[in-house]
C-alpha cells in the first residue's frame, strides 16, 4: 500500500513538472498575444496596427493552413533577426485573426508582404528569401516601388470601411460557424436564417429611414397634428375668402357691363347727332352751290348785255367817221 501511494504520488509530480515545463516552454516570447512580440516578430493587430505608421517596417499577412505561409516561415523568421541591424521592425498578421486588419490593407493573395516608410506603403513582390529580403532593405529598393495610392492607403477613409467590411464577413462566418457546428443547424437552415435576418434587418432600416423623412418634414408633422376642428375652421375660412373674392369679381364685372352698356349709348347718340350734322351741312353746302351757280349765271347775262352795247357804239361811231369823210370830200 505505502509503496502504491509513494508511486502514485512520484506520477503526481512528474506530471506537475511537466505541466510547469510546457508553460515555460510555450512562453509568450514564443506564442504572444496579438500586440505583443513573438520572438523576433511583431504580432500586429487591429488594436495597434497603427505602429506601422511611424518608422520603417516589414509586415507580412499570412494564414497558418496556407502552405506557401508556411513554406517563407523560416525564412521570414531568420529576416526578423536582422532587424536590429537593418534598422526596422517586422512584424506579422494572422488574417484568419484579424480580418478587419486585412481588409484595411486590401490582401487578396497569400502571403502578402507591405514595406511602410513613415505611413507610406509600397508592396513587396520579391523574392521570399531572407537573403532578398534583406538586399531590400540595404539597397533601397523599395525607393523604385510606386508606393499605394492616397485612396488606398490603409490609413485612409475608405479603407476603414474596407475593414468594417471584413470584420463584419469574418463574424458573419463565425455565426454560421457556430449554428452549423455547436448548435447542428443545416447549412441550409444557416443561409434561410440568414436571409430572413436580412429581411427584417432591411425593413427596419426603412422604418427608421421613414421616421428620418418625418422628422425632417416639420410642415406634414404640424399639419398630422391639428385637430379636425381646426382644420374644418380654416377650410371654412378659405371657402368664405374664395366666396367673397368671387363676388367681388362678379360684382366688378357688371359694373364694368354696365359702363360698357353706357359708354355704348353715348356713343350711340354722339354718332346720331354727328350725322345730323354732316346732313345739315350737306344741305347748306347744297344751297350755297345752288347761290353761287345762280350769281353766276346773272354775272354772265350782265357781261352779254354789256358787250352788246359796245358792239352799237363802235358800229355808230364808224358811221359817223364816214360820214364826215364824205362830207370833207365833197
């Protein structure tokens, strides 16, 4: 029995010291947290990506179940130990950890390697040799890279969307992950969940867009929110303005039918006495020709008879003259 429990308790320590090994072993200088140093290799994440904005650096994106990642991890790990001397720090992203952090740098390939200068970017597509890579870094090569465009800069605007949008797609596939695998959903049953959750999630954001479009009409709001009596009141209102103006209009437009009508007579009547005039004119126009023919016709009779006695006087004083010629003769 004693022997039994010495045994049983030197199996209990054996395995205490070894337990306390394993966590010695698996250190964080080895495992780390995001954020915190891995080594010689800076583990970055969404929480402190914005390191690589001051300073030179070299950042790798990779995936532990992506073979070409695994393939340049040695070398990756012997370029960080130069580092000190290259002046820069190299750090690494897992992006099935951070894909909101992939997202803001855009990575579609695996791996994908950034240099950062000072918050400016420019994409390695090198050699993944540690040899190379270092010749990157004492040559200068990264000098004749064109760096990311402004626009597409991880530190720029829309890359921030572009970040929400992958942290949103990785939780996304983490629920449906947790629906397929813990609860034991059908992946079917998984996608018809997620349809009628963007449904609703779509007819809600209507409804908040309505009560948006409300709130910025204040003239529908006031008027939902008089009382009938009002509204009856000034209906009532405007159909006695209208009424009055109406009459009004009617009113005015006898009048002027009326002046019209007068304004008719008296024209009327102006013509008449017009016309009047024009015969009475015409009549003495008549007479005075008629008098004026008349003198006329006396002055030529006077001018006959005239004419007639001069005609006997020349006639008798030729006579005369030869008489008296006779007489001187004889």
């Amino acid at each position: 029995m004693a022997a039994g429990a010495r045994r049983a308790g030197l199996g209990a320590a054996g395995t205490a010291l070894l337990a306390a090994g394993l966590v010695l072993a698996l250190s964080p200088s080895e495992v780390g947290s995001p954020g915190e140093q891995r080594g010689h290799v800076r583990v970055l994440s969404a929480a402190n990506w914005s390191l690589v904005l001051q300073g030179q650096w070299m950042v790798q994106f990779y995936a532990p179940w992506c073979p070409a990642c695994q393939q340049i991890e040695a070398a990756w790990e012997n370029f960080a130990k130069g580092s000190e001397h290259l002046d820069i720090t190299v750090g690494k992203v897992d992006v099935t950890q951070e894909p909101g952090l992939s997202g803001r740098f855009f990575v579609t390939t695996l791996p994908t390697i950034y240099h950062a200068k000072d918050g400016v970017f420019r994409r390695y597509r090198g050699s993944r040799t540690s040899e190379d890579l270092r010749g990157y870094i004492l040559e200068r090569k990264w000098e004749a890279v064109e760096p990311v465009a402004g626009w597409k800069s991880p530190s720029s605007i829309m890359m921030h969307g572009m970040a929400g949008l992958f942290h949103f797609s990785g939780w996304i596939r983490q629920i449906h992950s947790y629906f397929t695998g813990t609860l034991g959903i059908h992946v079917w049953g998984s996608y018809a969940i997620f349809i009628l959750s963007t449904l609703l999630i779509g007819l809600i954001l209507g409804l908040i867009l309505v009560l948006i479009a409300d709130c910025l009409c204040p003239s529908k709001r006031r008027y939902r929110e008089e009382t009938s009596v009002e509204l009856i009141e000034r209906e009532n209102a405007e159909l006695t303005a209208v009424e009055e103006v109406e009459e009004a209009e009617e009113f005015s437009a006898n009048e002027l039918e009326e002046a019209a009508e007068e304004k008719e007579d008296i024209s009327d009547g102006e013509d008449g006495a017009k016309s009047s005039e024009e015969a009475n004119s015409s009549e003495d126009g008549s007479e005075e020709d008629s008098a004026v023919d008349e003198g006329s016709g006396t002055e030529e009779t006077e001018d006959i008879c005239e004419q007639q006695p001069t005609d006997s006087e020349t006639q008798s004083s030729v006579r005369q003259r030869k008489s008296q010629v006779a007489d001187n003769g004889l």
